[in-house]
C-alpha cells in the first residue's frame, strides 16, 4: 500500500483529501503540530524547531503540501503578511531538508498554491499557467511558495504546483459566510460586481489532486478553477436563486469593505478570469462545470427550471 504525507491535513481542503485517498485505497499520514487521533497516521513537526518525525519522510511515497496560515482569517498586518509567506514557504523548506538528510527521495511532491498568482485585478485578460505573476502581495506569496516547490525539482521529484480558485464546500470557507448573509436576505454584490470570482467544487479540486499524484506526466502550475466563467454578481445571485433568497441589495461599496478588511479586501473587490484549460487537457473531467449545479449539490437544493 502506498503511503500519501500531507500537510495541512486537518484543514477544509486536508480533510476531505484525505478521506479521498483513503477510499482510494492509499495509507495516509498528516504531519501536525498536534496530538491527533483518528483514521490517520500522524507525525508532528514544528517549524520553529526545524523538526519533523522521522518516520514521516522516511514513509511517505508521495507528499502534499497544503499548510499555510489563513488568508482572511486576520487582517494583512505586516507580522500577519511574514507568518503566511513562512507558513508556507518555509515549511516547504523544512520538508526538503529533510528529505536530503534521508536521501529518501518521494515520487512526486505536490503542492497548493493560488490564483493570487496573477495578481488581485480585474481585467479582460483570461489567465494562463504560462502567465506572468501579479506585483501584490499575494501574487509576491504565491511566486515565493511556487519557487519553493521548483526546489524539489531540483533534487530530481517530480513536481506540481495548484493554482487553487475560491473552494466550495458545505464544511466551511468563503461559501459558508456568503450563504449567511444571503439566508438572512442580505445577498448582494460587492463593489461593483463585475470583478470576476474563479471557483471550484472541493471533490474537483480533490480529483485534481488525486491526478497529479497517480499521473506521471502531469508537471508544473496546473490552475484548479471551474471552466465556467462568473462574476461576483452572477455568483450571489445564483446562490441567492439555489437558497430561494432575495437579491435585491445595492451593492456592498468598495470603501465600506476597505474599512472593514483593509488590503485584504482586495481579494473581494477584484478578480479576472482564469482559465481551465490546461488541467482539461491533461485528461481531468470535471464533476461541476457549472456553478449552479455545485451549489445545488452542496446546499441539496433543486435548481428551477
């Protein structure tokens, strides 16, 4: 049985990628920083400390590595902006130095990353993975965290890099706070709603995961979005239509949200499209193409016709 080590295994993503694997057949490891108990193996590390358990790169036939301190969890304080470059970046690191003081070399490491990559504008431009990165701070997190993985290359792994879009899911994330305000009447746009927001279903998002770990010719940014293109506004008001709610709001004003998340706004005030066409030529098929049948299966509604 081969042995998957994944980091940020106890997170939205982690959890359900996890239970995915295993049903697939593979044994699961999750580094934590925690004792945990469950249906996994677990092997603590601590980044401060430079450590990780031994065992867990000794055992590990593939790594995933999707830890990474919260995006919207707090606002961009320049401390706040060091620990989620660190969070990733150097617990990469840690992971490949590890690796080379074992001379025990993994198949493949895989990797999160972000949209964020090209940069928090709203253009006519739909993105490609041969694009250039953005110059805000999370297209800088997501340079940094992409050339970490590079580094893996380097020690001859095979490497894959995520550029995930917003993730839908009923355990949590951005989908849960906007189906709050929309439960309770308030759905509306934000700013001026023309900005694009790229999305995927978490079973898609986990699919692609599970492909590049099994698919030997699957190398480098992959972006994991939906191919269906939607707005800000398109989008709140098909979740609005899915859960029966009115969308009849002014939209939220883009000062008002500046005030409330200040630069972290920016991942809600703007957005382009990205585009999913590499990831379909590689041969993944996607389970939600299309947005209002992810939010129909996630909220178990029935669309109207």
């Amino acid at each position: 049985m081969e042995n998957v080590l994944v980091t940020g295994g106890t997170g939205l993503v982690g959890k359900h990628l996890c239970k995915r694997l295993k049903e697939k057949g593979y044994s699961v490891a999750i580094l934590s920083r925690g004792n945990n108990k469950g249906n996994y193996q677990y092997y603590s590390w601590d980044l401060q400390k430079g450590e990780i358990e031994k065992k867990a790169i000794e055992t590990a036939d593939y790594i995933i590595h999707l830890a990474g301190a919260s995006l919207t969890e707090k606002r961009w304080t320049e401390s706040r902006k060091k620990l989620i470059i660190d969070s990733r970046v150097k617990s990469g690191e840690l992971i490949l130095s590890k690796i080379k003081e074992q001379k025990k070399v993994p198949k493949v490491f895989i990797s999160a990353s972000g949209i964020g990559y090209y940069g928090q504008k709203t253009t006519a431009n739909i993105f490609e993975e041969n694009d250039l990165p953005g110059n805000d701070f999370l297209a800088d997190t997501c340079k940094k965290w992409e050339q970490m993985v590079n580094k893996f290359a380097d020690i001859g792994m095979r490497t894959v890099k995520i550029r995930t879009g917003i993730v839908l899911s009923k355990e949590g994330g951005a989908l849960s706070k906007m189906m709050t305000a929309v439960n309770v009447g308030l759905g509306s746009a934000i700013g001026s709603g023309r900005q694009y927001l790229p999305w995927i279903h978490i079973d898609d998002l986990c699919g692609i995961y599970i492909k590049a770990m099994e698919d030997a010719k699957m190398e480098g940014a992959y972006n994991a979005v939906a191919p269906e293109h939607k707005t800000n506004k398109e989008f709140t008001r098909s979740l609005a239509q899915i859960l029966k709610k009115p969308f009849w709001f002014p939209n939220v004003p883009a000062i008002l949200m500046k005030i409330l998340f200040g630069r972290m706004s920016e991942i809600l005030l703007n957005g382009s499209r990205v585009s999913a066409e590499k990831i379909r030529s590689a041969g993944y098929i996607f389970l939600y193409p299309n947005l209002e049948n992810a939010l129909a299966k996630i909220t178990q509604k029935k669309i109207e016709s």
